[in-house]
C-alpha cells in the first residue's frame, strides 16, 4: 500500500509563508521533544526522522523552492532537471551528505535538556547531545550521556555559613571532598560533574546533585538572610537597661538592651546574619525573653514585694 508523503510545513508546525527564523525555531522545539533518546514513546523515532527531514529541506532556499513548486514529488523533479541524483546526494549544509542538524546544548541543572543552538552539523547535534556519534566500534546506534543522581546531603547551620571543603559521606559508600560555598540555603544543589550514572555506549557519565538540607539548630533561626536568635534577659535588665552577651554564628557580640523592653522585643545587630549572594550579609536579630528566677532568696523576695506595693503597673491593661 502506498504512503502519502507528509507535508512538510504540517510537519513543523508552520505556515508556508514562514521566515526561517520561524522555521527553525520550530524545528530546535520539536527536534529537543522527539529524539528517541530523549523521549520514549515508540512513535518519537518516526516523528523525529520526519521533522528532520522537514527542516533540512525547508531550511534550505533552493531545497524550498522545488519543494513549494513540486510538492511531493520534488526529488523527482530536481533530480531529472539535475540529470543526477537529487539534493540528498550532497551539497546539503551539515556535510557529509547526511543533512545538517543544528545542535542542542547540554543538560541543566535539573538534568533536562537546555537549549543554546549554534549552527551544527549532524554529527556535532548529536556529540553534545548524546556523546561522540554513531556507530562507535562498529556497535551501531548512539552513545548516550548517562543520567543525573541526586542525593541529600546533612550540613550544620555553622558548616553551611562558613562554607568551605567538607568531607561528605553518601549512603552507598561514596566518598567526596566538597568545597560548599558559603551561606548555601536549604534546598539548594551542589553539582559534582561527571560523578553521576555512567553513560551508554561510551557516552559522558552523567552528573551527581547534592541537595543541602540544614540541620536544626537548637539556638539560631535561619529566616530569609537574616538570623534569629533568643536573647535571655533578667527582669531588672530589662526594666533599666543593660549591655548584654549575645551569640553570634562567628562568636559573641554585645547589644544594648534599651530600658523598658518587653519579650519580643527585637535588637538588630547589622551585618551579622547570613552571607548573600553579592558578597553581602544579612542582620542578627537579638529577641528579647524575659528569664526570672527559679528560686529566690529572701532579700530578693523581700524587694520583689517592696515593688509590688509602690508599682502601678499591670501587664494586662491595653495601652
């Protein structure tokens, strides 16, 4: 049974009155959805040979005259007005005379495909694609780049704001120095190239992902690129004021405690929080928390009355 050959600009996607900028934006959409390596579905192969086809021809202004003039049966045509064999022979951009692919980039961080198209032949879409060409050995098909891991890596709240080498140990034995930068966030990845799964047929191994998660600390808060932290205080101090110790993620610091300050009460100490992405630092913020005394002597008692008496105050009258 006879099968219709498929047009061309259906193909694609476009008009026939399409530029080739639209042309070949379509064909770098398409191409990236549909290479067998890249998607899995039985069908990808076909579509992929079909939209290559397209755009080399397409791509191509003399290709593309014959093709609008003759439809279907350009080749024909072309090739009995040539006297040989028809634009598949040679003379085609890409070399070699297997038609010209223009060329994916590499893979992203989230180990997909990114695109960052040049001008490349065939053999240069699929090397950086999928590794070096076709039939490596004589074995047939392509090499391909194996795929990304990712894995969760456990950093101290002091150890992610200092950064610096670190000595991770994975769960299937693995051992990496790692060099963390500092102020790295919870969430964030730190790629190690090359140590991922291997490749296929020869090609590239793929990459290993560590994402970061912080470990609680039991006195410091990480809150955007700022630091929180509890600022214990003893009654009198806070009624009268007070330069107090407070800790820092580099050691301790001393804040002014201004009189009359309830809990909750937040001091900033600038500078002293998280490191930013532009060589930056975040603030410290010292929150107040009232601490009074478990047991009381009696002198400290007796005065503890002493105000109770003389004192107008009550804490729950709204203000």
């Amino acid at each position: 049974m006879a099968v219709s050959s498929p047009d061309f600009y259906e193909v694609l996607g476009v008009g026939r009155d399409a530029s080739e900028d639209e042309i070949r934006s379509a064909y770098r959409r398409l191409a990236r959805q549909n290479h067998p390596d890249v998607n899995k579905d039985p069908d990808a192969s076909r579509r992929f040979s079909e939209i290559s086809e397209a755009y080399e021809v397409l791509r191509d202004p003399e290709q593309r005259a014959q093709y609008d003039r003759f439809g279907p049966n350009w080749r024909a045509a072309s090739a009995a007005g040539a006297g040989g064999p028809g634009p598949r022979g040679g003379g085609t951009r890409g070399g070699g005379g297997g038609g010209g692919f223009e060329g994916f980039g590499g893979w992203d961080d989230d180990g997909g495909v990114h695109v960052d198209f040049g001008d490349l032949g065939g053999d240069d879409l699929f090397e950086q694609l999928f590794g070096r060409g076709r039939g490596r050995g004589g074995g047939g098909g392509f090499s391909a780049r194996g795929s990304d891991q990712e894995t969760v890596v456990e950093l101290s709240l002091e150890d992610a704001y200092r950064g610096g080498k670190q000595r991770v140990r994975l769960s299937d034995g693995r051992d990496y120095e790692v060099t963390v930068p500092p102020g790295v966030r919870d969430g964030q990845r730190i790629r190690l190239a090359g140590q991922g799964a291997p490749g296929a047929r020869g090609g590239a191994p793929g990459d290993l992902f560590l994402r970061v998660r912080l470990k609680p600390h039991p006195r410091f808060r990480l809150v955007g690129s700022d630091l929180e932290v509890d600022l214990p205080v003893a009654p009198w101090e806070a009624a009268l004021g007070a330069s107090v110790p407070v800790s820092t993620l580099e050691g301790e610091a001393t804040v002014r405690v201004p009189a009359g300050s309830s809990s909750g009460r937040r001091l900033r100490l600038r500078g002293q929080g998280w490191p930013k992405s532009d060589g930056g630092r975040g603030d410290l913020y010292a929150v107040v928390k009232i601490v009074v005394p478990r047991k009381l002597s009696d002198e400290e008692r007796r005065l503890y009355e002493r105000l109770a008496e003389v004192s107008d105050f009550d804490p729950r009258r709204r203000r």
